[in-house]
C-alpha cells in the first residue's frame, strides 16, 4: 500500500524502485489495461509471479505485458521510456540484462 495512500513505511511494505518508477506509480494500486480500457490491479512483487505478467521484445530492451496487469503496469509507470531502454542497453552490453532467474512471491 502506497504511503500516499497510508501505507506504513515498515520494511513488508516497501519496494525498491528507481526514482522515475515511483515518481510514476506515485499512490497507483490500480490502472487501466492499455488493450481494453479495463482498471486492473499493478503487478505485486510480493504475490504476482513475474513470468506470469512480463516478457522481452527480441533485442531484450522493451518489456512486453502478457497480462492486464503486466500492460497495465508497463503502462502507468513508464516502464519502457528511453532513459530505462537506454539503461538496459547499456546492461545488456555488459553482460548484466536480462535477468537469467525468475523469482516467484518468496524470492
């Protein structure tokens, strides 16, 4: 829960973001899925599988929703503006992106 939205500030309810995503994301627990104009849930770390919501364009710079949620998320919080594609450009140069592990709600 959002502290905007009072949200407790304890470690179970934080999540790491850079300063663009959560500037986006502000107190959204809710979006609309660009593909039907639905208000869905944002993708939870905590309960939602990545996997289930999120894919790579072939070059592994854009992220793709698979699921209302996952494009709803993408969508609300910018998540392929060109500052983050260039970053993933960059990481991928490095040998650093993608992520070679997919971590479920318990890690």
């Amino acid at each position: 829960m959002p502290r905007a939205r009072g949200g407790a500030t304890a470690l179970g309810n934080l999540a790491l973001s850079c300063a663009g995503c959560n500037g986006h994301k502000y107190d959204k627990v809710v979006a609309a899925d660009p593909a039907t104009d639905e208000e869905v849930p944002l993708y939870n770390p905590r309960v939602d599988r990545w996997d289930d919501h999120f894919g790579w364009d072939a070059d592994y710079l854009h992220l793709i929703g698979l699921s209302p949620p996952g494009r709803a998320t993408i969508s609300a919080l910018h998540l392929n503006r060109q500052g983050v594609v260039n970053l993933r450009r960059a990481l991928l140069k490095l040998g650093l992106h993608p992520r070679q592990e997919t971590a479920g709600p318990d890690g």
